[in-house]
C-alpha cells in the first residue's frame, strides 16, 4: 500500500515508523518543516517531503494518484479536514482519517462523510486500525483464541443502538465507550452513535456481527 501521512509531530512520526516497517507498506511522510522529519527514527524507512498536505502539487509529489491511503494528523482541524477531502474526491484515496482536535466539530465531520479520531489515549491504535486487514483492532487475544479484547469505532449501521442489541446476547461485552473526548462505563439504556470508540470483549461467534457495526466497515 502507498501511504501518505500528513504532519510529522509526535502522532505522525509515530504511526509513519510503524506502517514503515511493514513490507507491504510505502510510506511519505509532508510536513511544512523540515525540522519536523528529526522525529522519525532509524526505523523509519520511507520518504519526506516538504510541504503543505493542503496543496495539490505537494500532494502529487506525495504520490497521492497512486495512493491507497492519506492520514492526516496535522496540528489543524481545518487542515486534516480539507487533505482528505481533496484525497477523497479529487483523487480517489480509497482510505482516508483526519485527526480531530474539536469535539464540537465531530457532527460536521460525519455530516461530510469523513472518517476521523479524537482523543488521546488510543489514538495510534485506531489509526493504524484503518490499513490493516482485520477490522478489530486486538487490545488482548486471549489463548484458546475465543474471545478478544478490542477497539473499534462505530459506524453509521451501529448509531442509534442500544447497548443491549448491540451486545448481542452476550456475544459481545461493552466495557467502555469514548464519546467527545470523555471516556465512561456505558448504562444499560445508552443508545450508541456514529464515531462512539467502543471497547469491548468478543467472542469468535459476534466477531462478524462487529465488523458489520464498523465505521466506514474497517
């Protein structure tokens, strides 16, 4: 896969070290300082350039007619939104997230069909969740491999559930949820949303019942 990672602070440089070390993974990594790229370690092993992820040149110099996937994780809202919109519908980057400072902007990101993350704790996590092949991204895998501790974000098929229907008749097991920044042990009459990160145990039986419910479908 070719990877565009826009801003290369501390979230940035992070996921680009890790989609660099995989094989199958070309990574670019723009910034507008070029200072910027000293965050990225020996292991990193991909490309820079120097740039706004804005701009449509930079962006071509970033490979984005070939790319299959734009992260944009600058220190903007308006920025992160805007590059994956140009990605999405100018050039037809099947995966895109913008990285979410605001909270209070969150309905106008799903108004806009925009695949996004906020928060802080578990933000590299649900990142790189969106290119790999699994749609669950495991906390835990326990040993006889029948239940699973993971993360997920919700999707539009997932807003407006119960916690009770989507628990599945104990299939699944919702141990928190992370909704606007705040992260809290959901009551029984919670009723999900869009872009929820839900934390849960699944057994193998709910594991495809779950990736039905997730954003965007991975």
């Amino acid at each position: 896969m070719h990877l565009i990672v826009g801003g290369c602070g501390r979230l940035g440089s992070d996921i680009a070290e890790q989609l660099s070390g995989d094989d199958d993974h070309d990574v670019v990594v723009v910034d507008t300082d070029r200072l910027a790229f000293d965050r990225l370690g020996g292991a990193f092993n991909g490309e820079t350039v120097v740039g706004d992820v804005t701009d449509r040149d930079v962006l071509e110099q970033a490979g984005i007619d070939r790319a299959d996937g734009l992260l944009a994780v600058t220190r903007g809202d308006n920025a992160n939104l805007m590059a994956v919109q140009i990605a999405q519908h100018l050039y037809g980057v099947p995966h895109t997230v913008a990285r979410l400072f605001n909270p209070e902007r969150e309905s106008v990101y799903r108004k806009l069909g925009v695949h996004y993350v906020s928060g802080t704790g578990i933000l590299a996590k649900l990142f790189l969740n969106e290119f790999r092949e699994d749609a669950l991204a495991h906390h835990v895998r326990l040993p006889d491999d029948e239940v699973e501790i993971v993360d997920v974000v919700l999707g539009a098929t997932a807003h407006g559930m119960t916690l009770e229907d989507f628990e599945l008749d104990g299939r699944l097991r919702v141990a928190a949820i992370s909704r606007a920044g705040r992260t809290d042990v959901p009551l029984p009459g919670l009723r999900l949303e869009r872009g929820d990160v839900v934390t849960a145990s699944v057994s193998r039986g709910g594991r495809r019942h779950l990736q039905g419910l997730v954003a965007d479908g991975g």
